[in-house]
C-alpha cells in the first residue's frame, strides 16, 4: 500500500482554450473538475495502476466534500482530516500549443487541533504502508519543519518515505534522512541555489541535496528526462513525447511510477519516466492507466549525458 499525505489539497478545474488573450471573454473548448494536490495526484496514479493506496489529507466546506467524493469515485481510500476553513480551488488554463497557465489559491490555515489530527492521521495509516509520499506544499499554519517531523516519526515506525516539495520545507527535512525527495529543475535550482544549464549541473545539484540527506534524488528535468542519483550509481532517463496536451500532474505521475515499481534503481527510473511522459499526453490532470504507457519509448542509460544543454535551463 502507498500512502499520501497532502497537506494543502485542493478541487482543480481545468480549462482547455484556443489563446489565452488577455483581457478578452475566452470561450473554453473543454473543462474539467478534478481532485487535486501533488499527493492526491499520486494517488491517483497509483489506484489507477490497480494499486491500494490511501490518501491522508485536511478537507473542509464544499470544495472538500467534493474532493472526497471525486476520489471516492476513482477507487482510493480517504483518510480525512476535518477542518474549518475550505479546501482550495485552482484553476488551469491549457492553451492548444502547450502553454498552461496556473492559479493556485493559498489555501486554508490550519489550527493546532487540525494540525495535531493531521499528524495522527499519518501515524495511523501508516503502518500498512510500503510507501509514504509526503507531497506539496505547506498550508498556513504549519511550520516548515512539519515534513521533517513526519520523515523521522515515518523513520521510527520503519517506513519508506518520499518527499516532493520546495523551498524551505525541503531544505529543513533534508537532515531527516528522507529516502527520496523528487525536485523539478526549478526547485533542485532553488535548493542549491545556483543555475543548472547542463543535466551535469543537475546531477551535481542532486549529489548535492544527498549530502544534505537525502538517500535519493529523483529530479525530474522537463522535456528533457529525468535523473535518478542514489548509492548504487546515477541514471539517466527519457521518452518521446510527440504531442504535449497538459503537464499538470506529470511529475506526481512520475512519482507514482517510481513507488510502484519500488523505488529505486533503473527499472523505477524507467517506470517513472513512462508514467510522467504518458500524463503530458492526457487532459488536465488526468493520471495515466497502464495502457496509456508506451515502455518501448522509455530510455534509460548510466551512460548520463552530462554535457547536454537543458532545453528548459534554469537561471
């Protein structure tokens, strides 16, 4: 069983328009309504790869309500934490050519009898668990040592955990000891804080975040692959991806990937490359099924080029 733990869930609604104009009335082609939050999104991906999985998650008002009944409906166990305030709503505008433009609202804050029940919640869960996937970010009102706490208590009662988040919060749960944290580029940038150019910077990045803590890196680098750095080595990985229709979602599809194939190594690699390229090519945020997966696309190589300029550098 994986277990995810989403501290800031929220109701995603897609929209899918010809040309973002702004300023102009915009007529949508298609829309969508789907429970959202990068943990959520895992597992997502997990239940639809036939996998249990339970999601631990704070959910108030009617967007919450919505949210549980929408993943109810896709066959994933919830574990709700009840709070006062409302779940989030986000709103996601994908444009013909690729282009995705994203609000987030903030989200609600929690109070310290939510926040206890949270944690509690993720004790409870966690014992049937082969994985736990802490993922996002931090809602108001928890510190940002709140995932470097649940790495060590997920420590103590002897679970795997993996961490997909930025910013402070990854940086203060590094000397926790996670077992992989999954960075995109932006945020493996921010977590050294300098540019990666090449995937050679990258990989020097993810060394580095390992020397920090982490037991693995697995940093997803956009259209140009994925990386895997661990004990055992660093690999490289990549798939053709002829048409790109959403990435939201694609790295948390990535991390589903990755779990269920064990997590760790080249063949997790390879699992997770398949998920991630297979999710750009679905609508908003809709997590791939194993039939959506073209393995025979997938590239994975220790032969890592570490020269290569990043298509999407980031400064």
């Amino acid at each position: 069983m994986i277990l995810t733990v989403t501290p800031n869930p929220s109701l995603d609604r897609t929209y899918e328009v010809q040309a973002l104009k702004r300023g102009e009335v915009i007529r949508a082609e298609t829309e969508r309504t789907d429970p959202g939050g990068k943990g959520v999104n895992v597992s997502r991906a997990v239940a639809a790869a036939g996998r249990r999985t339970v999601a631990v998650l704070p959910l108030g008002g009617a967007p919450g309500a919505l949210v549980a009944d929408l993943l109810d409906a896709q066959g994933i166990e919830v574990a709700p934490v009840p709070i006062k305030g409302a779940t989030r709503s986000n709103i996601a505008l994908a444009e013909s050519d690729g282009v995705l433009t994203k609000i987030n609202a903030p989200g609600p804050e929690l109070r310290a009898a939510e926040q206890e029940l949270l944690l509690e919640t993720v004790r409870e869960h966690s014992r049937d668990a082969d994985w736990i996937a802490c993922c996002g970010s931090l809602p108001r009102g928890l510190a940002a040592s709140w995932y470097a706490d649940v790495v060590t208590r997920a420590h103590a009662g002897g679970a795997r955990i993996a961490l997909d988040t930025s910013g402070r919060a990854l940086l203060e749960a590094l000397p926790a000891r996670p077992d992989v944290v999954k960075p995109n580029a932006e945020e493996l940038a921010e977590a050294v804080g300098r540019p990666l150019a090449t995937v050679g910077d990258a990989v020097k990045a993810a060394e580095e975040l390992r020397e920090r803590g982490a037991r693995a890196v697995l940093a997803s680098l956009g259209a140009d692959g994925q990386l895997l750095v661990d004990d055992a080595g660093t690999w490289f990985g990549s798939a053709r991806v002829d048409a790109v229709r959403s990435n939201v979602g694609a790295g948390d599809a990535s991390l589903a990937g990755f779990l269920i194939a064990g997590g760790s190594g080249p063949d997790a690699l390879a699992s997770a490359v398949a998920h991630g390229a297979a999710a750009v090519r679905l609508p908003g945020s809709v997590m791939p099924a194993p039939a959506d997966l073209e393995p025979a696309a997938v590239s994975v190589t220790a032969d890592v080029p570490m020269d290569r300029v990043l298509r999407e550098a980031v400064s």
